[in-house]
C-alpha cells in the first residue's frame, strides 16, 4: 500500500506573469468553489437530486486527471477552484489477482469538502485490462440482513483493495483534521462526492454502494453528497438492492455520464451474464454536426452489448474517426468517444475558462 501526500501550488505559482487576480480568462475557474460544492448536493436531504452543471464539469475533470499523479490532480483542482487543497493518493497493486487500484483524496482547504476520485483503467496498463475482463460475479452481502448481491468480481476486488485506507482517511476530514498532516481545520468534513471515469466510475459507485449498505460506515455515508461517473460500465446483476432504486439513497445520488457512442456503459455483454445500471443517467448528443450537442437525461438506462461482434467493432471505429477516409461509416459504439477529454469538453461551460486557464 502506498500512500502518498500533496499540497496544491498557490495561485501566484499558477500564473507567475498574470498582474491582477481579476484579470479574465485565469484562475480560479470558479470562484468559492468550495461553498458551491458544499451547497450543491447537501447530504441527508431526503427530496429527488439534480445533477448540477459545475458540479458535474469539476467532478469529471477531476476524473479525468485522476489518471495522472496526485501533485497533478491537486494542482487541477486549484485551477478549478479549492486553492490550497490536499490532496493524498492511496494505491495498491497485486498483479496476480488483477488488482490495480488508486484512489485520490482531494480536501479544500476549509475542510468542509473531500472528493474521492478513483482511477480508471490506464490504455497502457494490462492489469486494468484484465480487472475490466473479469467479470466472474462475486456474491457479496449488504446490510446487517445480509441481503446478497452478485457483482462485478475484479471491480469490487479493486474497491476492496483500497477501502479500509480511504475511510481511514475520511475519518480525519469527519474529525475536522486536515488529509494531510492532521493539524486542526476551520470545519468538519460537511459534503463528500465520489466520482471516475471508466473503471474509476464503476469503483465509485462501488464504494458509494458499500458505505451506505454498511452500518460500520454511517458517518461516511452520511456525508455523501452524491456519486458522478464518466463512462462508466456496468457493476451488479439484477436485481439490484433497495438503495439502488430511484428513491433510494444511492439511486437518486447517483449520476452518470455517457458521451455519444461510448461503448464501455454498454459493457459486461450480455455473454457475460446479466448486469443493470442503476442511477439517472444523462447522454451526450449532437444530431447536428453543425451544432453544438447537449446533455439529456435518458428515459432508460443503456443496455449490455447483445452481439459481440460490437466491441471489435467498436474499437475499429476509434481508428475509423482518426481517418477522413471512414468518417462516413456509421457504427453503433466508439471507443473513441469513451477517453475522458471527451467528457471534460463536453461538460465544460462555454463562458468560463478551461483548466489550462485559457
């Protein structure tokens, strides 16, 4: 287990010719970005949730970035806007029983906000390769009844590998302590939002699954302001438990991303057994090449891939978009619509700078 600490860069480090904090187009993205969080999604509120627009551009930013080391995710989420942040990354690997899992902790400096981040599958990486294709349910039980739940075997194995860390880690921001170095903050840990890309969104909402299943992990579960994944595959057999149901406490604090043609969502195929999405899930789209495309809520979740010879395809449609010669042919699913860039673009506002300030 490796458990590494960071301090985000100052803003005077971030932009080293930039005269006046004020000047357009530069950092902060967004201003009191901390109070936003802990306003967006205020745990313990029993009514529907709503997606929130900067809520779901910073988390999947965030996501994005979680693919790179934590001195670059703090960094990243300065520039968005939690100034002074810590942040720690928690990761372990056992590449005999496919486990590969990170896990970033970002905290704001006033303590009051933590997201959890988990990475995704890495292109280069062949042990995400084969977490992703283990798919082998595993039986798992939830609440003190021990209700029994058949889920993804080498996705929960890699939420399980990190767990008792990240928790461990929360328990501090619960205590009002910073992530870091433990000294006292200002305020007690108030919102906690999970999120990833990939195989980071399946973890997240894993873990956001087990902390309000598990009794042992009230606090925790208490603190949730919601779960957003990007991209994100399928992880449980139906039929899924209570909590995953819309009026649920993890149904209706969950929200997942699906850009375009994205082929992971679709995924384990129907080969593999059956598997079912939980959450309100919100497609990206643009009928018009002409026209910008926008997010809708979808009226029903994405199925499994039923012909396998889908994802083959899929992967010559992420070739096929790279050359002018095969933007013509049409194909159901792309891989090229599932990198993370996608996402951060297409979420990003129009009127506010980029994470890279311009």
């Amino acid at each position: 287990m490796k458990v590494e600490r960071f301090f985000a860069p100052s803003y005077e480090e971030l932009r080293p010719f930039r005269s006046h904090p004020a000047e357009p187009g530069i950092f902060p993205v967004y201003e009191d970005l901390a109070g936003l969080l802990a306003g967006a999604h205020p745990p313990g509120n029993g009514a529907p949730q709503r997606p929130h627009p900067t809520v779901a551009h910073v988390l999947g930013t965030c996501s994005g970035y979680a693919y790179a080391e934590g001195s670059t995710v703090s960094m990243i989420m300065a520039r968005l806007g939690l100034e002074a942040n810590a942040c720690i990354t928690i990761s372990l690997s056992v590449d005999a029983m496919f486990i590969c899992s990170t896990a970033h902790l970002v905290q704001s400096q006033c303590g009051r906000v933590v997201v959890l981040s988990y990475r995704g599958t890495e292109p280069t990486n062949l042990i995400n390769w084969l977490t992703d294709a283990d798919v082998h349910p595993e039986k798992i039980s939830l609440g003190p009844e021990a209700r029994a739940f058949r889920v993804h075997g080498g996705f929960y194995r890699n939420v399980r590998a990190t767990r008792y860390a990240v928790a461990n880690h929360l328990k501090l921001a619960l205590d009002g302590r910073s992530l870091h170095d433990g000294r006292e903050l200002p305020n007690r840990l108030e919102v906690l939002y999970v999120c990833g890309h990939s195989l980071g969104g399946a973890m997240a909402a894993l873990f956001g699954l087990m902390m309000f299943t598990n009794p042992a992990y009230r606090a925790i579960a208490d603190k949730i302001g919601a779960v957003y994944t990007y991209g994100q595959p399928m992880i449980g057999e139906p039929p899924l438990p209570p909590e995953c149901r819309p009026s649920g406490a993890m149904g209706m604090r969950t929200f997942r991303y699906i850009y375009a043609k994205d082929v992971v969502p679709a995924l384990p195929p129907t080969a593999s057994g059956p598997f079912e999405h939980f959450g309100e899930e919100w497609r990206f789209s643009r009928p018009d090449p002409a026209k910008p495309g926008q997010w809708e809520r979808a009226k029903r979740p994405m199925a499994q891939v039923g012909n396998l010879l889908e994802i083959p395809l899929a992967f010559s449609a992420f070739f096929g978009d790279q050359l002018k010669w095969f933007k013509h042919l049409s194909f159901r699913y792309s891989l090229a619509d599932h990198g993370p860039q996608n996402y951060v673009s297409a979420l990003a506002p129009p009127e506010k700078p980029t994470e890279f300030g311009d």
